[in-house]
C-alpha cells in the first residue's frame, strides 16, 4: 500500500521537530512513502534544504529510482493566536504559495522578532488556492464552527487524524470521523510527526525543555507521553487506521490535487535604475562607454576593451543587465553620499564591474577569470559582494527599502545553529546543572566551532567529576543539537530584490533591529532556487580610511579618495617587511604578521598574494613553504608538466607563472583541473560550486579521485597531484579567489600607507572606528606611541567625543577621547563638549553646574582621571586634581547617592565633611583605574609593574626573547591579547604583551589539551618552552609548560584604598579587559 506523511515537523519549527528536513526525507524514502509534506509551525524555513536533499538522493545509487518517484510538498502550520485549531497549509499552485507567503508576512510582521501572530480570519481572508488540514488532538466544542469558516474560503479541507496511542484513540476517530461526515468534510490520516524514528524522543524531550525553559524534572505534561510522533511504516499506518482506511487513501489524493513545486519560483530583475525609452542592456552599455574614460583618461588599452566587448555579449545572453544596473544604482547612491565602498569577491573578475566604478581591480594590469563570476554553462545568478564603511552601511539599506519597498526588498536569512557553547549550555540547564558547573563545562569550549565532547581528564580539570552520569548525558545530547537550528536571524547584508512582490516568493517577517526586515531563507536557499542576491556588506576599515581622509584634509589640507593614494611607495612595503602592520587591513594578525618578513612585499601583486597565503587552501595543499623557499631563492622555480607526449610539458607556466610554479588561489585550482586533470567546463563548475562554502567538504571529497587519478594518467607525480586536491579541500573551508583577494590587497596598501606616513592620522581614526579588527585600544595606542605618537589623556577641558588631533610638540598628538570612557555615553559626551564652547571648566563643581550631567556621569569622569586639568574648589590653582580627589568632589555634590552607611540608615547626611587630605596613589592603582575606566593606560604597562617579581623567577621580556638564539629554553610572561586556533591547523597560537613587546607563543594540540584551562582562562599567561627562530628571523616560543598567573594582578591593586563610596577587593577588579579569541 502506499501512503504519504502530510503533517511533519522538523528542526526549522526551531525547537520543537528533532530532525532536519533532509534526515526526514531520507526516512520517508527508506519507509516507502510515495511522497512527504513539509509544515514546520508558522514557517517555510526548511523548505529548500529538503528540495535539496531529494534532489541529491535522485542521483544516489540505492535510492535513485525510490527518489525520481517520490512527491515533496510544501506547506506550514499555522498557529493562530485567537483560540483557532492549528491548521496546515498547502498551496496547490503557485497563486497559493503566494497567498500562504503573504499570510505568513503579515503574522510575522505584526509581531516581534522569531513570532507570528495571526487569527483564523486572516487565513479566510485569501485562502481560495490553499488546501488546509485541521489536525485537532482531541475535538474541540467549537470545531465544527471553524470547520464551516475554512470550507466557504479555501480550495480543499481536510479533517485530519492521528492515532497517538493515548487511550482513546479509537473512541476519538469515530467521533471526528461522525463529524466529518455530517460537514462532508474528508478524514485524512496523519501521524502529527515531530522526529524521523523513535529513537529520536528523548532528544525532542530535551528540545521541549529547552523551549519552554524548564528542567527535565519540571516538565511534566509538557513532555509527549511517548515516542510515536515518528515517521511510521506505511503498514503500520494502516493497521492503525483499520476503521478508517479511507484516511490513508485520502493522502494519495491529497498528493495529486497538489501541482505547486518550489522550482516554479521564477524570479525578475527590479527596473527601476532604467531610464525611460532604455533597454537594461543599452543602457548599461551607455554607462560603460561613459565609464571608460573616466577609469583610463588617457585611452583604454585593447585588452580592456577586449574584455568589455564579451563580457557584454555574455551579460546580453544571459540577460543579467539589470543585475548589474541595480548594483551600480546602490553604489551610485553611497557615492552621493560621501559613503567610502568598494566591491569585492568573484565580481572584481569583471572589467565591466571595474568601468562601473562597483570594483577596483583593474583589469589592465591584472589577469581575470571572467567564468569565475558568470558562465553561459552555469547559468546561475552573479554574485557582487560590495563592502561600504560600517558606521554609515545603515542609510544605503535604508535607501534599499525607500526605493524597492518592504514587500520586495529583503535581507536574506542566517540560521542561528547550535555550537558547542551554546549546545553544552542549553542541555546543562535542562539537566539541572547549577550556573557554576555549567561555567565550567563551557569554559572548556574553544570558540564557535568543534565539537562538545570532553575526556575525562578534560572534565576534572573544570573540577567536575568525570564519572558523573548526568555530566555524559548533557554532553552527549550537547552533541546531537550541534548543527540544530536555533532561531533565525538576519543575514551581514545579504539583500534580495525583485521587480513584483518578494512577500510571494518568501515570508518576511521582522528583525530585532529598528527597520529592518528579512526572510525566512538563508544565502544557500536562495542560491539553490536561483534568486539575486545583493551583498550591502559592513567593512570597519572603509570607516576608518574615510574618517582619516577627513582629518588629512582637516588638519593638514589634504583631499583624499580611495585613488588618490600614492602608489608603491618603497617606505610602505619596508614598514611591512619588518612585520610593523597592527591596525593594517588583514596583515594584522599574528599569522601574516608573521609571514610578512618571510614573504618581504615589494610590489602590490606580493600583497595580493600575502593576503591570500594564510588561508586553509594553501596551508592544508602545503604551498606555502615551497612558495616562500622560491621567493627566497632558496629551491629552483620549476614548474611540474605531464609525461612526454601526453601534453605541453610548459602547459602549467601559464597558470602558475606569477606565482612561482606554486598554485595560492581559487582560480588557479580551476585552472589547474583544466588544464592538468581535463576537466570539463561542467566539471570545473561542479567544482567551483563546491568550493563556494565550507558546508560542502563531503562534495569536495569526490573530486579526490577523478582529479588526482586523471593527474598522474598524464604523468603528473602523485605527490603534487594529492597536495593540488588537499589544497582544494582547504578552500571548500575558506579561502580567497585571487580577484578578491586583489581588491583587499588595494585596502592593505591604503591603510599601510596611512601608517607609515600619518601615523597619528592612522591611529585617532583607527580608534574611532572601533570595534573592529584584532587589537583593543591599548595596543593601537602603544603602537602609536611607538611610531613617536603624542598621546594625551582624556581631559574635560580639551577632549571630544572622538579621539581628535591636536597641536602637539613635534606636529599633532592624539587626545583621548571621551568614547573611550566605560560607561558614558554619546550624548553626555556632547552636552560636556557644547557647555565648554562657553569656556573652560576650572573645578569640577562648575563643571557639573553648567553641563547639567548626571552624579553618575561625573564621577565616571572623575574615574577616567579627566578632570585632571581642573583644581579643587577650596586650593591653590596650581594644586594637584588627581583622580581620587576628583572622586571625593564627585561624591559630594548635591543630589548625589548617599554613603552606604546613611543609605542603609535611610537618613540625609547631616553635616558637610571638611576636605579630607587623601593620599596620592600608586602607579599600581593608577594603572589598575586606568584599564578599569579607559581599557588603556598612559601611565605604565601592567607587566612594568610585575618585572621585577618576574625577574627574580628568571622570565625573559619579549625584548629579550627577539634576541635569543634558536632551540634555547626560556621562559616568558605578558598579558593574552590574542588567542587563534585554526580550525585546520594542529597548533594553538597565544599572543602575550609584555612591557617591551609582544610574544609568539605556539602551542600543539596534545598539550594544549593538557593545559587547556590555562591556555583559554589565563589573562596573564607564563610559558616554558624552546626558542624557534626562522631563517625570516620570526621568534617564536614553542610552548612545554603554560601557567595562569593572573593573580598577580592583583598585585597591582594591593593598598588599594577603595573609591570614595565603596570598597572593592582586588581579586575582584577586572583590571585586564578579554583577550580577542579567533578560530
């Protein structure tokens, strides 16, 4: 017999279903099911992923034929808020896709973030394609009424039924089947499913909990009452339904009234950037030819032109013209805007994207791969990712919507999934662990990504015993969530536009953000069914560029634009060389600071490529060394060729000639296949696709023998054909194509430059701009003060809001700004700046008089040491104002909290206290403020401080380690500023500052894993270990023993007297902010 499951959740009900789309369809498949409706509650979020894995399955050996015949439909749950049944949803065309998509809108957009909210009569309102389902559990006094309502509206109804197991199944069918049959309303059977197998029950347990925030103890009834919401044999199905077998025929009929499938989603370029009386395609020739002369005054060599004349022809065939005239539209407007951006990824393989002014990279000196970017054989939508300044992304989205409108503009999905943090935290709670316990199973967690099984020796270093049951409970549920969907949020800047209404395609609903909305689909969704998508993508160093250009023409009378920058300059590349790059676009972190002095750029291309060497694809490939030993001229430049008579043994110069014989990039993988494996174009394109994202190793995977096999057939060695593929494993997890790889090179020299040759510019704009990048601000201002910055304190009396430039002793000096102080904020900052234009501040009471601020802003002031240029009210002019004096004047203003002790007492404090005479503070406890206040100090280093207990335990400083010869044992201390490990990789890399610089400290994994809580807890880190010097002269210190010495820093703090209304113990002072974790 055969039998279709119609009322099916998955894990994209988010919380509820505990199986993905694509394990659902597979077991339908396995069981024999003729087809499988989708309905997740309120939702289509998992829609496509199922198409896709159908799809897969068509093409697999076993389950081919079962696939091809195998119906997959489409629908959702709708849960009304007014008191109506649930109903399930299906659009028997694509009129009723739309209609269950603008529903879905509606509800959604009514209501917060990740809820709907929707009454049956918006359902009536539009239902006449729809074909609904009401599984009631148990029959309702008012069904029958709602019955009647749905069976007026819509296209088809259904009376569904399901067989739980409870008791009264029995009783409950011939009940609803009696009050279908006096509506003339179809039964249709049903096992209201929420889990592929049965097996799979107690994980839905743990997500019910999770949901409803409560323990497994406290569930109770919330809990199924057994394992049968489960995808049942089609067998099984019947002998249930024996008093009723027509339920289990209605689902075959059901099936056949359906004839919408996702793939009839078409999709239509908006119009809008077409003038009238234009054609997309003319008119994005007109603009091209106004272009050219203005990116090549003086006339465009016939290679551009060329490159124009067919990558036009292309666009024309394809009929992607108003793609690419809606991308110049948005760039266009950030233009007019003063907005800094630029394009980047697989798009600045396209001279018509450079001539449009979208990207930078020029094609007159740059070779591109146009088939990276858009291909007549693949025939799928282009992608242009543009990057504009983060502070100001905002008003081009908002742009979007103005001119596109809600129902046709929005930002794309991202799938909020399970890591291991969140996984080991959310199980804990349902298994009643206490906040401790579960501080310390996640504290053992490194970063985002992994997995959240721990050994045994693992769980007692946290302090926990390794043989608690319930301990491997939690971890062994922690581990089958990895990977679920958890909620949805909103996509970087993935925009999707259309010319009719997006709200028919897919749902939108709202995001937290004030005004922005997006989809339920995410970027693979949207990439599966062949929508544009359109990247408005935030980049911190845009900001900071532009906020630089303005204070080089504020202060030293230079207008500058992003091609305004002189070029190859020799003191710029010498800066870098010597691995000088903190604040640098993507040379900054310790990795490319690292491979600067191996790879010494002296010419843009050498940055193109050290932007793209530290990536997976080249490291896992084992391409860098043999790169950098060829740069170095320390191994021959050969180029590897195929056996004689089986091709040009000179056919690889051409892909791999600029870089040395060694393949760094994503094109020249492609290339590679090409020309040394044969692929086909078709073949190439399989494999671009499955290297376009990390989720699609397994795809990778079965290239390996195709490419490696065809490799060697052609006298290729083996070795060079397996490390060719491992390279290509490491870009399906990241890497960079060479295009895009160029357009940031242009952003690293940028800011380069503005470091070597305005290094005060650089830093107040850096600083400014933050957060971003790997550095906190104290060490963006220690580099400044190394690069012969002044730096100033934050003052009331000199400071804005901004980090700002001022005359200094030699040029400009940098003066702290007013951001930088925790806790205040903007528009406090304004209202102390707008009261000074009246004139200075003398004390700190005339301060507080003519500001109008807060008792509690002043003293965050006073805790920042700002009012340092001020004097006490009752001294000489000339006196000293220190912080702790500050305080006290802060503490006894008018208005302000009263004393503990008076608070407590709930009494006024009666008399005013004479001026206290406080003691100056130590350069300890100043440090110990400064970092509390400002996350930075001007005074001393922390570690200056410890030197000399350091010291006397035979520690060497980062200066003294840089001159230390190879294969020495040292010790080294200094505060965490960084910690990586990357995902491919079998180290850990540490970055420790101490006084005199910074330390490189690697670590292996096994170790790592025996000192994993120092290594992830410590704030100042000791290490043991030998000295590895590199022929480059790049120091590191190969770890043996890690410490977490940060009790010593409380050293700092000691005689510490407490601020002058409260008391705080040092061990409690937070006196270093987090180190910056990558993976």
């Amino acid at each position: 017999m055969t039998y279709a499951e119609l009322v099916c959740a998955s894990n994209y009900s988010f919380l509820r279903g505990a199986s993905p789309p694509e394990r659902l369809i597979l077991r339908a498949l396995e069981l024999g099911y003729s087809g499988l409706g989708l309905c997740d509650r309120n939702s289509v979020a998992g829609v496509v992923r199922a198409l896709g894995a159908l799809e897969d399955l068509r093409d697999d050996a076993d389950l081919s034929a079962r696939a091809k015949k195998f119906k997959f439909v489409v629908g959702a749950r709708l849960v009304f808020s007014d008191g109506a049944p649930d109903v399930v949803a299906y659009p028997r065309n694509r009129a009723g896709w739309g209609q269950l998509c603008r529903l879905l809108t509606t509800g959604k957009r009514r209501a917060k973030k990740g809820e709907c909210l929707l009454n049956f009569d918006d359902l009536l309102a539009d239902a006449r394609d729809l074909l609904l389902i009401l599984p009631p559990q148990r029959p309702q006094p008012d069904l029958e009424t709602f019955l009647v309502k749905a069976r007026e509206k819509c296209a088809g109804l259904w009376l569904g039924i399901n067989m739980p197991r409870g008791g009264a199944d029995r009783r409950r069918l011939h009940v609803l089947s009696d009050l279908a049959r006096r509506l003339s309303v179809k039964i249709l059977a049903h096992n209201d499913v929420l889990y592929a197998g049965p097996e799979d029950r107690p994980l839905q347990d743990v997500l019910s909990c999770v949901r409803e925030r409560v323990t497994l103890a406290q569930a109770g009834r919330r809990l199924e009452s057994n394992a049968e919401r489960h995808l049942k044999a089609p067998g099984e199905m019947a002998r249930l339904f024996a008093d009723a077998p027509e339920a289990i025929g209605e689902t075959e009929l059901f099936l056949s009234r359906i004839k919408f499938h996702l793939r009839e989603l078409s999709y239509e370029y908006p119009d809008e950037p077409v003038p009238q009386n234009w054609t997309p395609q003319a008119w994005l020739e007109e603009l091209v030819r106004r272009g050219l002369p203005q990116r090549y005054p003086n006339g465009a060599p016939q290679k551009v032109r060329d490159l124009l004349a067919n990558e036009l022809a292309l666009i024309a065939e394809l009929d992607y013209a108003p793609y690419f005239l809606t991308i110049h539209d948005i760039v266009a407007f950030a233009r007019e805007q003063g907005i800094l951006c630029q394009g980047r990824g697989s798009a600045a393989n396209s001279a018509v994207c450079y001539v449009l002014g979208i990207t930078a990279v020029d094609p007159a000196v740059n070779d591109l791969l146009f088939a990276r970017f858009i291909s007549s054989e693949r025939r799928e939508p282009p992608d242009i990712d543009v990057d504009f300044e983060h502070e100001r992304r905002e008003e081009v989205i908002q742009h979007i919507y103005r001119k596109y409108g809600r129902e046709r503009a929005g930002l794309a999905a991202e799938v909020i999934c399970y890591r291991p943090r969140s996984a080991l935290r959310d199980v804990a709670k349902v298994f009643g662990l206490s906040e401790d316990t579960i501080g310390a199973l996640s504290s053992l967690q490194w970063g985002s990504h992994g997995s959240p099984r721990l050994g045994g020796a693992e769980i007692a270093q946290a302090g926990l015993d390794p043989d608690n049951p319930v301990i491997a409970q939690v971890l062994c549920f922690a581990q089958k969530i990895l990977g679920f969907p958890r909620h949805l949020s909103q996509h970087v800047g993935g925009f999707v536009l259309t010319r009719g209404r997006l709200d028919e395609i897919c749902p939108i609903g709202n995001a937290a953000m004030a005004d922005r909305t997006f989809l339920e689909w995410d970027k693979e969704d949207i990439a599966t069914l062949g929508l544009m998508k359109v990247d408005v993508l935030a980049l911190g160093m845009l900001t900071c560029i532009r906020k630089a250009f303005d204070l080089l023409y504020a202060h030293k009378g230079l207008r500058m634009g992003l091609a305004d920058v002189p070029t190859e300059e020799k003191a710029v590349y010498d800066m870098l060389c010597a691995g000088d790059s903190i604040g640098v676009f993507q040379v900054e972190s310790r990795a490319q600071m690292n491979m600067l002095p191996h790879l010494r750029p002296q010419k843009f291309y050498d940055l193109v490529i050290e932007v793209a060497i530290v990536r997976p694809g080249p490291i896992q490939g084992d391409m860098v060394h043999p790169y950098l030993r060829r740069r170095a001229d320390l191994e021959p430049v050969a180029f590897p060729s195929p056996a004689p008579g089986r091709g040009d043994p000179h056919e690889l110069r051409g892909v791999l000639g600029r870089t040395l014989g060694v393949p760094l990039f994503q094109e020249q993988a492609m290339r590679l296949a090409m020309v040394a494996a044969e692929f086909s174009e078709a073949e190439v394109n399989r494999l671009r696709r499955a290297m376009a994202t990390f989720r699609n190793l397994g795809e990778i995977g079965q290239f390996e023998k195709l490419l490696v096999e065809r490799m060697v057939a052609r006298g290729y060695e083996r070795d060079f054909a397996q490390r060719c593929f491992e390279q290509i494993k490491g870009f399906g997890a990241y890497g960079f194509p060479e295009s895009h790889a160029a357009s940031f090179a242009i952003l690293v020299y940028i800011s380069a430059w503005l470091k070597c040759r305005h290094p005060q510019v650089f830093a107040c704009a850096l600083l400014n701009s933050q957060p971003m990048g790997f550095y906190a601000p104290a060490q963006i201002v220690r580099d400044a003060r190394e690069h012969g910055v002044e730096i100033r304190p934050v003052d009331v009396n000199a400071s804005l809001w901004d980090n700002s430039l001022e005359r200094g002793e030699d040029g400009l000096a940098l003066r702290i700004g007013f951001r930088q102080v925790s806790g205040l904020r903007e528009d406090e900052g304004a209202k102390l700046v707008a009261a000074r234009g009246q004139g200075g501040f003398e004390t700190l009471e005339t301060c507080a008089a003519r500001t109008g601020l807060s008792s509690r802003t002043l003293k965050l002031l006073a805790d920042a040491d700002a009012f340092r240029s001020c004097r006490a009210l009752t001294s000489e002019p000339r006196e000293r104002f220190d912080r702790r004096a500050a305080l006290w004047a802060a503490r006894r203003l008018p208005g302000a909290k009263p004393l503990p002790l008076f608070a407590a007492a709930g009494i006024e404090e009666l008399t005013e206290e004479p001026d206290p005479v406080l003691p100056a503070l130590g350069i300890g406890e100043q440090v110990v403020a400064d970092y509390q206040s400002l996350r930075l100090s001007l005074n001393a280093h922390p570690m200056q401080l410890l030197r000399p207990l350091f010291s006397r335990e035979k520690f060497s400083s980062a200066g003294a380690l840089a001159g230390c010869s190879d294969g020495v044992w040292r010790k080294a201390a200094g505060l965490v500023l960084v910690r990586q490990r990357p995902g491919t990789g079998t180290m850990v890399f540490v970055t420790l500052e101490d006084e005199t610089g910074v330390i490189n400290v690697a670590i292996y994994a096994s170790l790592f894993e025996q000192f994993r809580r120092e290594t992830m807890a410590s704030r100042l880190m000791a290490v043991e270990g030998r000295v590895q010097r590199s022929w480059a002269g790049v120091v590191h210190l190969l770890a043996r023993r890690v410490y977490d010495r940060s009790e010593e820093l409380a050293r700092l703090a000691e005689g510490l007297q407490g601020r002058a209304d409260r008391a705080r113990h040092p061990r409690n002072v937070r006196v270093i902010p987090r180190s910056r974790d990558f993976h």
